[in-house]
C-alpha cells in the first residue's frame, strides 16, 4: 500500500511532498496498516488540525501547522510529520481493526475523548521510537481531565496500554475524570 | 515584676559598642560618594551585559544581580544628605582617575563569547572589593554614632556575598578547559592592576593601610 | 560595551530561532481569513477550544521569550543613558528593578513551559518586543516598553490567567496572577514618568504618545490582541485601568487594535493571491 500526497508543489510553506509520503509510507509499514492513504495538506492555514475519513483510501486532511518546525515557520518537520500523520493513522487503524465500533464519529467526540484517545495513540508512538514530549500530552490530558492524581494515573494506564478496546478506553477516561460509567 | 523606676544602665552589660571611630562626618561621606558611584557603574554594567549573554541561567542571573547593586546605590544616595551632603550628586564621584579606568575597563567586554571575562570582572574582581572595603568601613567606623552606615553596610554585604557566591559559581561551571583557566586568570589579572592603582572602591585606604 | 544594542544582535543559546516581525508578517498564511467552515467559531484562548493546550503553550513560550526581551530592555535602559544627563537617577533604579522582575518572570515562564511539555526554544522567537525597546530616547522607550509592551503583557496574562482558572490549572492561574500583579506596576511605572519627564514639554509628549500608538498597533500583531473574539487574547480593560489607562486611552487601542486586525486579513488576502500568482507563473 501507498501514500499519495496533494498538493505535490507548495506555494505557502516550504513543504516536500516526496518527504511526506516517503515518511507515511514508512508509518504505514510499522503500523501494519492495508488501505492507501491519501494526505491532503491546506496550505493556506497556519493552523495544525488533523481529520480523517475511513473509506477504501484512507483520507488525512491536514492543515500545514500539523508538519510544520514551529522554530522555522513555513518550514516543514520531520519529526512532527511523523507524530501526526502518525496520530492520526492510529487512530485510523484502531477504527478499522475493531474494538472501536461504538466510538463516535470524530466530530462527535468530546474534548476529553479526544484527549484521552490522543494519549493512548502517543504512547504507542512512542514505543515504536517517535520522539514525543510525554509531558505535552499530559497538560493535555489534564486539562481536559482535570488536575488531579487520579487523573494522572488514569494518563498512565492509557499511556502505557496497548490493545485497548473503545470501551475500556472510556472506562479508564471517565475514571480520570471522576466520573466513572 | 521588677520595679520600672529603678534606674538602670544606659548601656546593657551585652551592649559593648564603643564611641570612637576612624571616620568623621566628611570622610564618611567622601567614602558613601565612592560607594554610590561605584554601585551604579556595576548595575549599569550588568543591566547592559543582559542581552550580551547567551547564556540563559546567567541572563537572568545579572538581571537580578542588577537591582540589587541599584539598591545599594540609592541606599547610599540617601545617606548622603544625612551626613551634610545636600547635593547628593556633588559627592557622586569616582575615587579617582584610576577607577574610572577600571570601569571602562571592566565593562569593555561585549560580545557574546566574553561571558567568562564580563563575570569575572564583576565576581572575582569588583564584588570582592566592594566586600573588602564595606567591611573595612563596618569593623573600623563608630558603632554608635555612624549606626545608619553599618546597618546599610551590613544589608549590602549580604548582598555582595550572595552574589559573590552565585556569580563564582556561575563561573566554575562555565571554565571548562586549562585554557579558559587562563583566560580568565588574564582577564583578573589585568583588572586587579587597575583597581590597585585607583586604591580600592574608596580609593587608597579602602581597607586601611595608607 | 556600546550604548544603545541592535535588535539583530541578542545573544541566545542554539536552542533559540529568532524572526523579524517583517519576516513574521511575510507568511501568506492566515487562520482569520479562511472560508467559514474552516474557521474556528472563536480564537479567543479558552480551555473549550480544541487545540486549547497547545495553543497555550505556544502563547506560553511566546510570553517567556517576550519576557526575556522586556528583562534585556529594562538592563539596556540601566545602561544606555548617562544618569542625570539623559535619564534620572530614580527611573534607572526603576528600570534595574523592573529587570529583577523580568529576570523572575523569565524564570516563572521557564518551570511553567516545562509544567506545560514545552522545551526552550520550542517555538520561533519574535524579537519586535526589543525593537520596541531600542529608541535613544528614553522617554519613547518608556512609552513603548512601559506603557505599550508591558500593557500588552497585561492583555495576555489576563487571558493566561483565565485560561488557567477554567481549566482548573493550579499553577497556571497563580504564576499569572503574580505576573499580573509586577505588571499593572511597571505600566504605572511607565506613565508615571512619562508625565513627570514631559511635564514641561507637550511636544515630547505628543511625540511619545505618537510612538505608544505605533507600538501598541505592532503589539496587536495583526489582530492577535483585540476585543474582537477573532483574537486569541482579548484587551483587559480593568487591569489596564488599574495601572494608570484612562477610559480614552483604552479606547485608543481597542480602535488601533481591531485596525490591526483588518489589516492583516486583508494583507493575508492579498499575500495568498500574489502567492498563487506567483505559483502559477513558475
């Protein structure tokens, strides 16, 4: 399976999109994900949101702050390419290999689903040797948890987890919130 | 309770300062102008070495360092008119043409390579005088009738050796090669020659002696 | 070591990139002017954003480098003006003191940055806080560090200071109210000798006046900092009442601020189409 990229000039920012597939292709392989992937950047926003669409090619429609060195602007990074089209490929693959059935629909999920599903994909990134900043998912996860020791360890569990289903995702994150099903 | 009109002595047997002292009003406030001046020519310096620095630590290490020479400084303005100087900046002077050479330079150093050389200007040459010379003038100047001096003394000792401490320290862990040893045992020495033409922060007899 | 230090020369480590507000202003990309589907419903910095954290810990850095550039002015003004000459006495102690503080804040930003999972550096460094702080005149350096960027400074940790007690941050919300606090105090600060060293010159004045405004247009930069909930921090009326704005002058840069604003969409628009233009053409 491969990773198609558009646009493949860019005009706003100084990104390479040889650069960008190589590096999807190579996310594709170590998370052992079967679909085509397409990546769709909007260069025209400095803004870094991330969504994707599960048909048979799998759709990320990134906006460019996603890829960018935010030392540099308008540069691109390697290593936040790779932790968010990772991010976002997790995701995508935690929906299509099950367990994830009764999630809802990306635009539907809460703030504090989100963090708590962004928790669980960057903890796994990071056992595959992508550098990520643990304590920057943290902040995250608790302000969408509150400040609490419960809910750190609630970040630690998901932090650590693998093979989580949907359900036992949210039960760990309610739990954090302090407010179990 | 102990009868409140019985008389007592003036001074309580623990109380042991004594009246005499080396300085009088005029040679105090000659020796406050030095302090005023010279506390001011550091802040100054430290203040304009802030953006000069790449070092974040010591950044905001002189940042701080700053006000408090600047304290002193206007502790010392303020002692002035207290001892008969109405102008506060006619006594405002350098001890001499030769201090006013170690200022120029202390401060030369600018680029941001020099951090060894622009610390150790201020830590192991200025701040050791400024602690010699308030110490000379706390231990040798009239417990009772020059108390305002010792207690602003005492407050810019406290100061002087906390800064002495951070700024050596600061040092230590930026030299990091024999070469760096000796840059900046150079840089100190050829300060050190200067500050002993001027005499010391106060001129000749800053700490006694001539 | 020179009097008066240039913006382009500011000693940092490598950790630090630093950028013009020229090169800033260059990127052709703008979020305020995307179709409205696209657009965030507000930009306002508040926890129920969805890139709340982030976007807080890029304002965060964002505050600790502005903080290291205001800790740089206060020690230049200590240095760049002869004491009685060109600058009295009391504003040099005031400026060293107000470097004590920078030098704290400098250090509160840093533990908050790490609280937050932001390294040193982690952003670009806009330096047009020091290019504010470069004027020979202290007067007009004292109205745009004083007055302009430490009023601005009270515009974002109002909103730091509001993010943090939303989200129930128990460190965010202190360590900003504190800031807060030395502030509204070098703002007063500023306008205190702004009036005493102008009292018998209108002209310079005028002219200092004439230079805050230009500055607290620039620290708008391009809308960031408005009423309108187009901006990600909002102008903080009360606060700024309290160190010595009157009513007029917040109005002032609330007008120049919502100008900026306008601008820079309108800048944006035409960036992105001589970008497109100019794609095409290659």
């Amino acid at each position: 399976m491969t990773v198609s990229v558009t646009p493949a000039n860019f005009s706003f920012v100084d990104f390479d999109a040889e650069l960008i597939r190589r590096i999807g292709d190579g996310l594709l392989e170590v998370l052992g994900i079967d679909r085509p992937v397409h990546v769709e950047v909007d260069e025209t926003t400095p803004l870094g949101r991330v969504r994707t669409e599960i048909g048979d090619t799998i759709t990320v429609r990134v906006e460019s702050g996603a890829f960018e060195d935010s030392r540099k602007p308008r540069q691109q990074s390697d290593e936040a390419t790779t932790a968010n089209l990772g991010r976002a490929l997790l995701r995508a693959r935690d929906r299509i290999s099950g367990g994830f059935g009764e999630a809802p629909a990306d635009d539907e999920l809460s703030l504090r689903q989100i963090a708590a599903w962004e928790t669980y994909c960057v903890g796994r990134l990071a056992r595959m040797g992508v550098p990520v900043n643990q304590q920057r998912w943290k902040y995250n996860f608790r302000n969408r948890h509150g400040f609490t020791d419960v809910a750190d360890a609630a970040f630690e569990r998901i932090w650590a987890s693998d093979g989580l289903t949907w359900g036992e995702l949210e039960t760990v994150s309610l739990e954090g919130a302090g407010t179990p099903s | 309770m102990a009868d409140p009109y019985k008389p007592r002595a003036p001074f309580a047997p623990w109380d042991r300062r004594q009246l005499p002292g080396l300085f009088d009003v005029e040679e105090t406030a000659r020796r406050v102008g030095n302090y005023k001046w010279a506390e001011m020519k550091l802040f100054e310096a430290l203040g304009g070495w802030v953006a000069t620095v790449p070092e974040l630590d010591v950044k905001m290490r002189l940042g701080t360092h700053c006000y408090h020479h600047a304290w002193h400084a206007e502790l010392w303005h303020k002692r002035l008119p207290e001892l008969r100087e109405m102008n506060p900046d006619r006594l405002t002077q350098p001890a001499n043409d030769a201090m006013v050479q170690f200022v120029a330079a202390l401060t030369e150093p600018e680029a941001p390579e020099l951090t060894i050389e622009k610390l150790v200007g201020v830590y192991r040459v200025f701040i050791p005088h400024f602690i010699s010379a308030y110490t000379f003038h706390m231990n040798n100047t009239s417990e009772i009738t020059d108390a305002p001096t010792i207690r602003t003394l005492k407050l810019a000792l406290q100061d002087e050796f906390e800064d002495w401490r951070d700024g050596e320290m600061m040092l230590q862990s930026l030299i990091e090669t024999p070469e760096e040893v000796d840059r900046a045992a150079a840089h100190q020495a050829k300060l050190e020659k200067l500050i002993l033409a001027a005499g010391g922060i106060a001129g000749p007899g800053s700490i006694g002696g001539n | 070591m020179r009097k008066f230090f240039p913006v382009d020369s500011l000693a940092r480590d490598s950790r630090f990139n630093q950028i013009t507000m020229k090169q800033s202003q260059a990127d052709p990309r703008s979020a305020l002017i995307a179709t409205e589907e696209k657009r965030p419903k507000t930009n306002r910095l508040q926890p129920s954003r969805a890139d709340a954290s982030d976007a807080a810990r890029s304002l965060m850095h964002g505050i600790f480098v502005g903080e290291i550039q205001a800790l740089e002015g206060a020690g230049r003004t200590c240095h760049d003006f002869e004491t009685g000459t060109e600058a009295p006495f009391a504003l040099k102690l005031d400026m060293a003191r107000q470097a004590w503080d920078e030098a704290r804040h400098v250090e509160i930003s840093v533990k908050l940055s790490e609280w937050m999972g932001t390294e040193i550096g982690q952003y670009a460094e806009n330096t047009v806080l020091f290019e504010a702080a470069c004027s020979t005149d202290p007067v007009l350096r004292l109205a745009g560090v004083n007055r302009a960027l430490e009023g601005l400074a009270i515009d974002v940790f109002t909103t730091m200071k509001e993010f943090g007690d939303i989200a129930g941050d128990p460190f965010l919300e202190f360590c900003e109210d504190w800031m807060l606090a030395d502030e509204v105090t070098h703002v007063k600060m500023g306008s205190d000798w702004l009036r005493r060293i102008t009292e018998n010159d209108p002209e310079r004045r005028k002219k200092a006046l004439e230079f805050q405004s230009v500055v607290d247009k620039i620290f708008s930069f391009g809308g960031t900092r408005s009423d309108s909930q187009e901006s990600p921090i909002g102008l903080a009326r009360r606060f700024r009442e309290l160190a010595g704005f009157s009513d007029d002058e917040v109005e002032d840069i609330a007008d120049v601020s919502l100008r900026a604003l306008e601008e820079r969409k309108a800048f944006a628009r035409q960036a992105q189409a001589e970008a497109v233009e100019q794609f095409s053409a290659s």
